[in-house]
C-alpha cells in the first residue's frame, strides 16, 4: 500500500500538519459534522446523532485523521484500524459515494477553523492525501459488502426481520428474537459481531440507526438481540431507541438490519484458556462466545466473570448457570457492587473486578481475553490484566460507540 501514489511534496506537506490536527483536530471534525449534516440533511440518517451530540464522534474522527496523516507514507500501518472502521462503515451501509462528501466537507472544515493558515497548498495536499485514504476504505468495503453477498443467507445494505419473540431478562435488559420477513435463510454470524437495527420512530425527523450486539450461538434461523433500555434524555439521547424498543417494538412489527459485522471475535481455533468478562449489557457478545466455545471446545477451560449491580439487574442468570452445570469446565462468577438483601447466596463476590480479584480467580497469565462494558469498566479490567502480564495481543475488547481513533462515520 505504502504511499499509493502520492508525490512526495504532497507526503510532506500532510506529514507537516501532523502537530495541526494534533491541536485543532476536534475543533475541526466538530465543524465538519456541523457543516456536512446541515448542508446534507439526509446523512443524519446514518450518522448517529447522540454520539454527535456527546463529542464522541467528533473525537474517534479527530483521531482517526491525525493517524492517517502520520502514517500517509506508510498506510498498511493504519490498515488493522481501516478493517474495525469499515466493519461498522458495512453495517450502516455506507456506499463509495458518501466518500466525496465527506472529502468535501472535511476540507471546508480544515479551512474553516484553521482560516489563513490553511494555504492552498495544503488544502491540495489534503485532498490528494484523502483521496488515497478514501479509496483504501472504499476498497476494503468493496470487498466486505461483497464476501456478505455472497455468503449463504447473507445481504448487503438492510433486510427486514419480525419480531418473533421478545423476553424480559433482567429490569432493564430485553431480548429480541429477529426472523427473516422473506423466510429464506440467514448469514451465520461469528460469535462477537453485532447487527445494525434501522429505528423510524414515530415523531421523530431523523431515522436511527443502533448496533446491538448478537447475544446467542450462531447457527440458529434467526438472531437475538439483548437490549439494555437507557433513559431517554432529548430526542438523540441512547434512551429514544432503547425506550422504543421495550416499550413500543412488540412481537409481529418488523425492523430493518444488517447484515452481521464486526471484527471482535473469539477465537475458536486457540485451545488457551478463555477468560469472558463484561459488566452490564456488556455480556451480550461473550455470551455468545460463551455459547459457541462451550459447543465447538467442550473441553476447554473458561472463565466467566460477570459483573452487575445486583440480581434484578442481571440478565440471562439462569442460562449462565445452566452452561456452568452442565460444563465442568466453565468457572462462573458473579460479581455485584450494590445486592439486595435477598441476594445473599447468589452472588459471589461484593464490589468491583479489579486486579486482585482476577489474580484470584484467573490461573495462568497465558490466556485469551475478551471484555466488555462500559468505558470505565474495560479500562480497568485492560490496566489489571496489563499488570499481571497478560499480553496486548491476548486482550481483546469490544466498546459501545464511537472508538476513539477507530471510526469515521
């Protein structure tokens, strides 16, 4: 890949402007939703309007453009992050065409915030430099949509789905079971990926669009879902999906999806202890994974490590069980920082997974992990198995939004 092409004048310039983006890069991907969706209303149906609201957004592309700038000479360094990107970029069917408004707007945004400083010279070098980026994501894209196409029971852009089941499993957390509204079969998804759901919400301007991870073992003729209902704060708050999802989606009413996507996926053919640990809603993609390996490795040590507030907050207690008992070799835990009083006995530890807790219950450093939750959560878990020599490579995670330095759109 190297440079595709660019001259090295223009190399120089980008690389030069590195220090730039390093400063004004938020102030610069702010504007340029700003711009972009103002100008071009309809993209507000793509792009998710509470993580622009929150600055995340803005933020995971700030980052995002000052790692491509720095790489500009060498673009196979930043490829692992063009997959992750195109990963979500497939699941919200963004087309080849979006890519030249985004370059549009992008260098309006440059000029806008940086005003003089921004000679013509670098906005050309810019638009040079982002047509080389465009076209590598518009080529790894090419082939996602693509392999999905091609795939049995698989599909690009979105296909409707019925709700043919939904379960209350905790207080805040409800299933979905989506079957195939045209009865044909379905792509089979790798334990870990998730699914774009299309929300048109009564009195809303803007469609939504929400990926929720696939909580159940592939194989099946139809997916699950596992929602977790947020508070709706304002129309583009997390709550206004989640809250119509529980309290308005009923079982009958179809919904719009993706195809499957994602690249957190566990790795079956590795026979290394697994370690699972999320907290919250966060359980959805290990759950499945939890499925899967207890299915293909049914002698494989696992350790599943839970952790929520309480019992009335904890989803799907009874399947985990169910998979402990029948697997000796899954080790279940349960970890809960607030329980009930009537809790007593199903918990087992009080608190937070924390270093010492997963030095006590983990038996080896050479493992495989795979965490998530929220923010916070996964930064602990990470900085503890970090400290106890678990390897980068070994620790795997998956994060509810915008990543940061890992998504355009």
């Amino acid at each position: 890949m190297a440079n595709a092409g660019l001259d090295a004048k223009t190399i120089e310039i980008v690389k030069s402007t590195v220090p730039v983006l390093e400063q004004h890069g938020n102030a610069i991907t702010k504007r340029f939703y700003e711009m972009m969706l103002s100008e071009v209303p309809e993209l507000n149906n793509i792009f998710n309007q509470t993580n622009q609201k929150r600055g995340g957004q803005p933020k995971a592309l700030a980052a995002t453009v000052y790692a491509a700038a720095a790489n500009i000479d060498q673009l196979e360094n930043i490829l692992p992050v063009v997959k992750q990107i195109s990963e979500k970029h497939k699941s919200l069917d963004i087309k080849a065409e979006h890519y030249p408004i985004v370059g549009k707007y992008l260098l309006k945004a440059i000029k806008d915030v940086l005003g003089d400083a921004a000679t013509d010279e670098i906005i050309d070098a810019w638009a040079k430099a982002y047509g080389v980026i465009a076209d590598v994501f518009i080529s790894v894209e090419k082939g996602m949509y693509e392999e999905d196409a091609a795939s049995e029971g698989g599909w690009n852009g979105f296909r409707d789905f019925k709700i043919v089941r939904k379960t209350k499993e905790s207080d805040v957390v409800t299933s979905f079971y989506l079957a195939p509204v045209d009865g044909k079969s379905i792509m089979k998804h790798k334990p870990g990926q998730y699914i774009t759901v299309k929300a048109t919400i009564p009195g809303q301007k803007y469609v939504h669009m929400r990926q929720y991870s696939l909580s159940d073992a592939p194989g099946s003729d139809m997916y699950r879902i596992s929602v977790k209902r947020e508070d709706a704060k304002g129309d583009y708050s997390d709550g206004i999906v989640s809250t119509y999802m529980h309290e308005t989606v009923q079982e009958g009413d179809i919904l719009p999806i993706s195809a499957p996507s994602g690249d957190f996926i566990v790795d079956t053919k590795d026979a290394r202890p697994l370690v699972l640990i999320s907290r919250g809603v966060g359980l959805t993609p290990v759950m499945s994974m939890l499925e899967e390996v207890t299915r293909k490795q049914p002698e494989r040590e696992i350790y599943f490590i839970y952790a929520t507030y309480s019992s009335n907050m904890h989803p799907m207690k009874e399947r985990m069980e169910q998979i402990a008992t029948e697997n000796k070799n899954v080790h279940m835990t349960f970890v809960y920082n607030k329980p009930l009083v009537e809790d007593e006995g199903k918990y087992d530890y009080k608190g937070y997974v924390d270093e010492a807790l997963l030095n006590k219950l983990l038996p080896t450093t050479d493992v495989a992990c795979y965490f998530c939750g929220f923010e916070d959560f996964m930064r602990t878990v990470s900085d503890s198995l970090k400290a106890m020599g678990v390897k980068e490579e070994d620790r795997h995670f998956e994060y509810f939004g915008p990543q940061l330095g890992m998504s355009i759109a």
